[in-house]
C-alpha cells in the first residue's frame, strides 16, 4: 500500500556540538508536518531550513550522493548506525519507516579515531590512512598487459566484488563496541588478496593496513558481529577470517618483520 | 579565431606523432616541478596518482571528506572501450564514429580519436589495479550493449561501475599519498586562479573545517571539478556538484564553450514535492524491457491496470517504429516533456510517464525480469513506495551530464597558460550530447594517459613559476575572497540560499531545459538577473565563516550558478540551430528531430568573461571534419 502524501510529527534528540573537544549535548528538536515521502536527510533540510530563517543554527551533516554509494552520509539513529533499515545507507532511509509521534535520537559516528567536527560531522581521515598503507595494487599508469590476458573466474571476481562494494561509510567502526575497522580493512585486504593482481603484495599489505589501523586508534576485533549488521553493504564477516590468515602468512614471511 | 592545436597529419597518427615530437622533462628534474590538481574524481584522481608516478609534486583538493567520495562514484552502467572482445566488429575508428554521431557533429575529431585510442589502455589499467569487473563463465571479461550502441562494448562492475574505476584510481592515489608524492587536501573549495603576468600562478583555497582561507602556489592547475548540472537545482547529481572552480576560472579569463549542451535523462525517478533534494537515475537498461506509454485522454484518472491497451498511447513505438523504446536519451526526454505538456502526463503532478513491465513479466516470467533489475526495482520501491511489479513505474527526465565547460586545445589547457581541465569540467569529447558509458572513459582517459603527456611541453617551454604564496597577488585574492564571504554573511535576508536555487532551478528547467525558443531564452535572462538581485539583497546565511558552515557552501555555489545560469541562456541563444542535446524548437525536423545548421553554427562557442554586469565576448572555433561525413539523424 503507498503512503504517498503522508505526513507524520516527530521529536528529534539531536546531537549538538559546536567542535572538535568541546562539549555537546542532546537537542529536543519538535518537527511538525514532515511528509512521509521525504528522505531522512530531507527531513534533516526541512528542518534547517526552517531553522535558517528563524536565525538558528542548522543541524550539520555530512551527505553527497544522496544514492547509498558515496559513503559521506552518517549517524547513529535510535543506537544503531544508518538506522533501523537492513542493508541501508542514512540517505536511502525514507520516513515512511517513522510513525506519528517516534521520538528519534540521532547521534554522530562515536569512535576514537573519528574526532567530531561539528554536531554530526566527524573525521574519517583515519580509514583514508589505512587505505594509504598498503589497500593498493602497486602498479603505475602505461606499463599493465592485456585485461583479458589473465582469466578470473567468475566466482572469484563475484567475491572480490563482494568485498569492493564498501562504501567506506564508518558504520562498522560505529556499530562495533571496541570501534574497530576490522570490516572495513578486511574488505580490501580480502578483495586484493582473492585477485591474482593482488597476491604478490598480499602478506605485505596485510601487515601494514593492520599495524596502521592500530596506529588511527582503532580498537581490536572480539568477534561481535555487529560491524556486519550495521553495514549498509552488507559486506560479509568471512572477509575477517581471510584477512587473518594473510595477516598469519605475513607474520611467517620474515622479509615483513 | 580559437585554435585547437590538433597536430596535422592522418587522423590514426596525430596522438603518436604529438607524444614522439613533444618536448620531454627528464627524469630527475620532474621532481622540481609543483603541479596542483583540484578535484578526485576518475579525472582529477587519476591525474594526481600518475602525474605522481611520473615524479612530480602534486597537491591534491576535494570538497569531500576523502578522495573516494568524488561524484564519479555514483556512476552505475558501465564504460566503453574499443576492445572488440566480443568480436562484434567493434573499433578504434566505430567507436571514434559513433562518438562524433552521437555528439551530432559539434565535437573535434582529433580529441575524439584519441580518446578512442586510449580506451583500451584504460582497461588493462582498470584490471591492472584490481577492478572487479564482471566476467564470464570462461574467466574473461564480458561485455554488454549500452545507451542503444550496436556493439557490446561497455565494462561494468554490477550497477557500481563508477564506484570499482573511482576506487582504483583512488588506491594509486592513495599510493603516492603514502610515498609522500601527493598532498591531500580533503574538505576544501577553490575560491580563486591566481593568474599572473598571463601565467597560472595557483589557487586560494577555502578550508571547510575552519573556513581558513589558504593559498597554494605551483607551477600548473589542473581543475577536473566535474560537471554542473546542478544548476537545475534538481539533478541526478551529487549534492556538492558545482560550477564554482569552472566559474572562477572563467572570471579569470579561461574561455567557457557551449555552456548551453547539457544532458537530461530520461529515466529517472520523476518530482514528488517541494522537499525533494535530488533525482534519481534509474538505469537506462529498463528502456530495454519498459514500455513507455501515458492514458490516451488527459481526463482518464483510472489506476494504470484498468486502462486497456486501446487507451493507452505508446508515443514512442508510434512514432518511432523501428527503434521505439530504445530511441536516444534526448529524443526519448524530448517525447516525455511533450506528452505531459499536452496534459497526458500521471502522477499528482502531471509530470510523470509510465514504463510499464506487465509484458516483459508475462512474456519472461517475474524471476527473469527480477533477475535483471531486481536491484533498481527495489530502490524504486523504496523510494516511491510502490511496487513497479505489479504497477507500471512512473519516470521522468532529469538533468544528468554537462557537455559544456572550460574551454580546451588538444593538449587539455584552457585559455589561460598553465591551467588545464579534464573530465566533465571541460568541454572536449562529447559535442552536444554524450553517448552512455563514454564519461567514465573520457575521464579516466584525460587522467590516466592524456595529461601525463600534454603537461609536459608547457612546464619544458615555461619552466618553474617564479612567485610564491607571499606574493601580492595571492594575498589580493585572499582578501578579496575573504570579502565576498563575509558579504554573503552579511546580507541577513529572509530566503535560504536552497529557495534562491530551486528558483533558479526551475526558470533553466522551463527556458533553457529540454527545448527552448528564443523569447523563453530571453525571458529567462530577465528572470535570472532578477534572482541574483534578489540573491544579494536578501539572502539569509547562518552562523560563521571560522567553522563547518554547509549552508555558507551552498550558499557560495548558488552565487556562482546564479551567474552561471545567465551565460547558458546567452549561448542558448546564440545558437540559432539545433543540435544534440540542444533543441531550440524554431529548427526541427519534419520528425521532430534536431535541425543543424552546419553553414552557420559548426563551431564551438567559446565564451570570455568581459567584467560584472557586460557582455561575454564570444570566440570561435570552427569544426573541421576531414573524416566523417555530417548527417542527419533520424530514428524512425
Ligand atoms: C547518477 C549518475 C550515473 C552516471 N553513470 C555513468 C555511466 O554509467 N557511465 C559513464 O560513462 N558516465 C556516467 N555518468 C557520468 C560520469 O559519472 C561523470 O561525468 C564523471 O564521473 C565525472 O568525473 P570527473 O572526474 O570529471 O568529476 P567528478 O567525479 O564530479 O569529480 C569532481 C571532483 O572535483 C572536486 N571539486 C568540485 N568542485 C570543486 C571546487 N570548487 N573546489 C575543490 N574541489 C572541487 C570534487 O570534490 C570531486 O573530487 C553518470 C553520472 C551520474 C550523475
Ligand atoms: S550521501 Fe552518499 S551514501 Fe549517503
């Protein structure tokens, strides 16, 4: 049944804060006669735009996209990240999945490594650091062979695409209790590892992408499995399991040590 | 007279003889050089990872908050090389022709060729950095048939294409991040060109954490800042997608060409409201199993299954019996925007037509259709709260792709020494409409295998920029930067910057959009100046210029479209014939179709800033097809 035309009144407990180390707190904010065929993100306009005109302060939040693919957008909504939606980004999420009178807490991303920048704004530079240790191919432009010199089969290149559709969103890290990237770095580690193009480096880029995710301030990994719930890609756990054994090659390969 | 530099000689020999005569910069002195790249899209982010591996020093810019996020990412079909794998009959010279075909004549043929040479290359890189593309049983790549082309030869990764060639280049980038060969700059806006003594001198910048104003000297600029066809406010564009470094440029005196061909789509998810931020595209594969129709009678209100097939009015298999559903993006936008004129359009706004998939269902089976869309029926259904199984889905066209922008010569400079665009942000590859699956590829081309060459005779003949960051020039433009800022703070109106852009939005939607006539065009100018005194009289922007300020940034971008949206017009009107993605509906065909007048308008328009309130100057520079023969395209 559509919903179309709709509309809904909510009360938003909305993180406040003005900067990075300072503090913030919860803001009741009340929105009246939000159509149910908006996104939450459009929800989130409705209201600053409101808020604009009345000389408040609007509530900000990272988005680009707007489409589930560029991973900017971002907050924990009712204690779980992108919100109640299975295999869903915060900008995909319409409020048709709200009733009348919800009261809905939204948070930024918590983790160490992700200092806030302002209200829901956080820094993610850190998971770009990981990438830079080692999530690559080393290669350069004008020297590779033909594509279709090296056959792939198809269920290889269907996993490692399993692992590339990360979004790189920071869910995992916000969902996991001890704000690991273990998702996150096991993804690329995983899709590079599957791929003959990138198996001479396997061991080596393990090696680096987990001493650099430790170095961001990222925690450890204690199996919770919540990573894998909260991401919005639903890229998979078992990529943890193939990251350790690579990161176990690497720690037998002496020349890493 | 605009000069294109295109080396003389046989088409099939012009790159090669340009990259083994150009002049080189060795090796070891490559390191002395400075090179600042702004934006990380397939373009900007190929460009700084390779000009890097050659061994310069680059400094690296994004709006985003990493150099994954450019809107490159976005992109869902695929991108196209002349591989041939199929073995269709493809090739460097058909995919070069269908490229100038389908630009309908207003591109340059040695641009063109190259990028058709290149795109191989592009895909052995692609696969080189680890691309998942999809493959087939036996191991290989496979290959389909996009945007109506009668070859399969479109790559694709699933419906993230764009995503796996973005991350690529994102993870050579990433290396020399690591090497310490490029600087990344995340979360910051180009506010200025420093141009001096006829030279780019490089770009003041606007951190977006704390608003810093910062200036960053080198030796050359490469802007690769994407499109902006968020001037329609609406648009299947990423939110932060704007004309602002392009603009910049321009006001400092690089050429803009054909600022009026812009692409629109025609499968996209149509307006519902007022609150409605963006368009989604929906995959133009659709066309190939939808059937596009709209009731008969404006008065019939009946839900879509009770209307039978002999009130219904499938306009593009009427009119276009041999390709119906599967016409060009803008022929098929063209009928969508005239039928819902003549009052046949559905949904509450009238602006909408139904791709209907009941026969395909009937004919297939639902497992087989959900097998192929399975994923865009869901988004639909997420979005619009529908299920396109059991009822027809409602589509609409949407501003989707920029064929415009900075003016180039074959080596990708603009009219300014020193400053290069590539990707969307320029105007080369695509005449006045681009062929599905062939952005990705221009980009990626213009990063990966063109710049690296062409960068290099201008840093061997101009060698090192003598002026640093402290030199007056920079601090002029800082200041001035900082002045224009606090301005738009200043003004303490009563409209968001966003109702100032939906205005804006909906006039270049209604005269310079899908068709124009020259007294909308006109009209549209009127209205525009009006909005830009509106803009500066009583815009409202909160908070302050010292933290993260979303609303100033927009604001900001609103500015530079609002001057924008003018020159389109103006080139809109200067271009009295019709072409591609240009329609003006004084030169049409018997069919309906796109009249050229090749006499007259085979050239590129090139636009110079001339100062606030004057008149752009208008440059030429003719089209010269020595290979290809001009035609009409017709699709009945
Ligand atoms: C939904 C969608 C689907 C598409 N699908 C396809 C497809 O299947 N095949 C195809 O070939 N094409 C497709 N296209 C078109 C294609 O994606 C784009 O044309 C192409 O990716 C543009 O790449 P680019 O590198 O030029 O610019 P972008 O990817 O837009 O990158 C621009 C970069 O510049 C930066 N930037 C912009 N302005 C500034 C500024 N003022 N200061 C500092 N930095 C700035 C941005 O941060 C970003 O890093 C699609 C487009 C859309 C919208
Ligand atoms: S805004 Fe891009 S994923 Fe949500």
């Amino acid at each position: 049944m559509t919903t179309q035309g709709k509309t809904i009144n909510i009360t938003l407990k909305v993180w406040r804060q003005k900067g990075p180390g300072v503090k913030g707190k919860l803001e009741t904010i009340e929105a009246k006669n939000i159509s149910t065929d908006m996104s939450f993100l459009e929800m989130l306009d409705t209201i600053n735009e409101g808020r604009i005109v009345q000389g408040k302060e609007p509530i900000e939040f990272d988005n680009d996209c707007r489409e589930g693919i560029c991973g900017m957008c971002g907050a924990v909504v009712n204690g779980i990240p992108h919100g109640p939606e299975k295999a869903m980004t915060l900008c995909q999420l319409h409020m048709r999945k709200f009733k009348n009178e919800d009261i809905i807490v939204v948070e930024p991303w918590r983790a160490r490594a992700f200092p806030i920048i302002k209200d829901l704004v956080v820094d993610r530079s850190a998971l770009d650091k990981i990438i830079q240790s080692g999530g690559f191919v080393s290669m350069v432009a004008g020297g590779a062979p033909d594509a279709n010199a090296i056959p792939i089969s198809q269920n290889i290149a269907e996993k490692a695409m399993d692992a590339a559709a990360c979004i790189g969103c920071g869910a995992c890290v916000a969902a996991c209790p001890n704000a690991s990237a273990m998702l996150f770095v096991s993804a690329k580690i995983s899709q590079l590892a599957l791929l003959p193009q990138g198996k001479p480096e396997a061991a080596q880029r393990a090696w680096n992408m987990v001493h650099a995710m430790d170095d961001c301030g990222f925690g450890n990994c204690t199996n919770e499995k919540e990573c894998e719930a909260a991401c919005p890609k639903e890229i998979s756990i078992v990529n943890i399991a193939r990251m350790n054994r690579e990161f176990i090659k690497a720690g037998f390969a002496s020349h890493v040590m | 007279m605009l000069d294109g530099k295109i080396p003389a000689g046989p088409l099939e020999q012009k790159w090669d003889k340009y990259r083994s005569t150009m002049k080189l910069i060795n090796p070891a002195n490559k390191r002395k050089y400075n090179i600042i790249v702004v934006g990380t899209g397939l373009a900007g982010g190929a460009a700084a990872a390779t000009l890097a591996e050659l061994g310069y020093n680059v400094k690296n810019f994004c709006i985003q908050d990493s150099p994954r996020r450019a809107h490159s990412i976005a992109a869902q079909g695929g991108i196209n090389a002349a591989k041939n794998y199929p073995n269709d009959g493809d090739s460097i010279w058909r995919l070069f022709h269908d490229t100038i075909k389908g630009g309908d004549y207003r591109s340059r043929e040695g641009n063109v060729y190259r990028l058709a040479q290149v795109s191989n290359n592009i895909i052995d890189q692609c696969v080189a950095q680890g691309v998942p593309f999809a493959r087939d049983y036996g191991g290989l790549l496979d290959n389909r048939s996009f945007g109506g082309a009668q070859v399969s030869r479109t790559f694709y990764a699933r419906g993230q294409t764009g995503q796996q060639l973005l991350l690529g280049a994102y993870s050579s980038l990433s290396r020399q991040i690591g090497l310490g060969k490029v600087r990344m700059f995340p979360r910051s806006e180009l506010v200025d060109l420093v141009v001096v003594d006829g030279r780019t001198r490089g770009v003041v910048m606007r951190n977006l954490v704390n608003g810093q104003l910062e200036s960053h000297a080198g030796d050359a600029v490469i802007l690769a800042t994407g499109g902006y066809g968020n001037v329609f406010f609406l648009s299947t564009n990423a939110a932060s997608c704007n004309v602002g470094a392009a603009f910049k440029a321009y006001k400092k005196g690089a050429y803009f060409a054909n600022p009026c061909y812009t692409q629109i789509h025609p499968t996209c998810i149509p307006v519902s409201g007022t609150h409605q931020s963006k368009l989604t595209l929906m995959s133009e594969s659709l066309r190939n199993d939808g059937r596009v129709w709209v009731p008969k009678d404006p008065s019939d209100k009946r839900s879509p299954a009770n209307i039978p097939e002999s009130d219904r009015f499938y306009y593009l298999e009427e009119k276009y019996p041999s390709f119906g559903n599967l016409v060009p993006r803008d022929v098929a936008s063209r009928n969508a925007k005239e039928v819902c004129d003549k009052g046949l359009g559905v949904s509450a706004t009238g602006y909408a037509v139904y791709l209907d998939f009941s026969d395909a269902i009937k004919r297939d089976g639902k497992d087989v259709v959900a097998k192929k869309y399975g994923n865009l029926f869901d988004m639909y259904h997420n979005i619009i709260d529908d299920n396109p199984y059991e009822t027809p889905m409602m589509i609409y066209p949407a501003t989707h792709y920029t064929m415009g922008g900075l003016w180039v010569d074959y080596e990708l400079q603009t009219t300014i020494p020193g400053c290069f665009a590539l990707g969307e942000a320029n105007f080369s590859d695509h005449g006045a409409n681009r062929l599905g699956a062939s952005a990705l590829m221009q980009g990626l081309a213009d990063g990966y295998f063109v710049i690296p060459y062409t960068i290099a005779p201008f840093l061997a003949n101009n060698g090192n920029s003598d002026i640093q960051k402290d030199h007056a020039a920079f601090k002029d433009a800082e200041k001035k930067a900082d002045a224009y800022v606090k301005k738009i703070l200043s003004i303490n109106g009563k409209q968001t910057a966003d109702e100032i852009h939906r205005k804006l939005g909906q006039i270049i939607w209604d005269y310079v959009g899908m068709a124009r006539n020259n007294e909308g065009l006109k009209k549209a100018i009127g209205m525009i100046k009006e909005l830009q005194e509106q803009f500066w009289s009583n815009v409202t922007v909160p908070g302050s210029d010292t933290d993260y300020n979303f609303a100033l940034q927009k604001a900001m971008r609103v500015a530079d479209f609002l001057e924008f949206g003018e020159l389109m017009a103006v080139d809109a009107l200067d271009r009295q014939e019709s072409c591609g993605g240009h329609l003006n509906e004084a030169f049409q065909t018997d069919e309906g179709e796109a009249r050229r007048d090749d006499d007259n308008y085979c050239h590129v328009a090139a636009w110079e800033y001339k100062g606030q309130g004057n008149e752009p100057a208008f440059h030429k520079e003719p089209l010269v097809f020595e290979n290809v023969e001009l035609t009409q395209r017709s699709y009945k």
